[in-house]
C-alpha cells in the first residue's frame, strides 16, 4: 500500500502582515511518541538555543515550551529571512549540535489579536498538564518565557 506523500507547507507570510506580529508554531520530532526533549542535557541546550535566537533579536520569542516529542512557541519573526528560514536554520543548528530528529517542516498559525496571544499562551502552559506530565503548569520546567524587553507591538 502507498501512503500519500505530505505536501510541504508554504509558511509565506503576507506582505499585509505586519513585522512583529506573533505566530503559534509547533515543531514535532521525529519518531513521535518518544521523549526526545525533556531530558537532562537536551532540554536544557534546547531551550538556550530558543534564548540564543532571543537575545540576538533573530526572533522575539514570548514563550516556548518543549513536550516530549514537540514543542510550542509563541514567536515573532522579522520580515527578513521570514518564518520559514529563520525556523529552519535554528532546527538545522539544533539537530546538528544536539541529535534532535525533527520532522519535515513545522506548523504555524497567525496569532491576530493580544486575545488569540494570550489564548495559545494558555493553551501552550497547560499542554504538560493535559497530558498528565505535571499537576500544574508552574510545576512545568522545560519552558522559555523572557520578561526582558517588551514585545513588538500587535
């Protein structure tokens, strides 16, 4: 039997979007269904790297928080190099320094309003407790969320 071949996604962002605005992205490892991030030695590295891109203003990231086989950002991109090739580099980089096995591509939504923000936030920290990894979402620690500058505006 052959399975349909998935088609890459676009990630072309609009010229009407304006630079700062935020996105929902999941990235997934692969196999799925396996802990490959939250573990000693490569969460930590992982969540650097988030920090890393931060700090150098490669990407505003508002939060980012790794699951065993995924993980979720909340993140605002520059119009140059855009979504899709500043994720790639920063998989490449990770995959390559770390033995992280991503899968092809990642998904992405357009964040709209300081609600749909403040929606995914949420739904984002309260991941590790649906799945029953933690009792509560501040018991959660393999998450990046920085409070050092203010985020670009909506």
């Amino acid at each position: 039997m052959t399975l349909p071949v998935r088609k890459r996604l676009p990630h072309q962002v609009p010229q009407w979007v304006s630079e700062g605005s935020f996105f929902f992205i999941t990235i997934n490892c692969e196999p799925r269904g396996q802990n490959h991030l939250c573990k000693a030695g490569i969460g930590e590295t992982i969540l650097d790297a988030a920090r890393h891109n931060h700090e150098r203003l490669v990407w505003y990231c508002r939060l980012m928080l790794l699951m065993p086989d995924h993980l979720h950002g909340i993140i605002a991109f520059p119009i140059e190099p855009g979504i899709k090739m500043t994720v790639t580099h920063w998989k490449r980089y990770v995959a390559f320094h770390y033995g992280v096995s991503w899968q092809r591509d990642f998904f992405d939504h357009r964040l709209r309003s300081h609600h749909e923000v403040e929606e995914k936030s949420s739904y984002i920290l309260m991941n590790p407790v649906r799945k029953g990894l933690c009792e509560r979402p501040e018991e959660w620690s393999w998450l990046f969320r920085p409070a050092d500058r203010p985020p670009p505006s909506l």
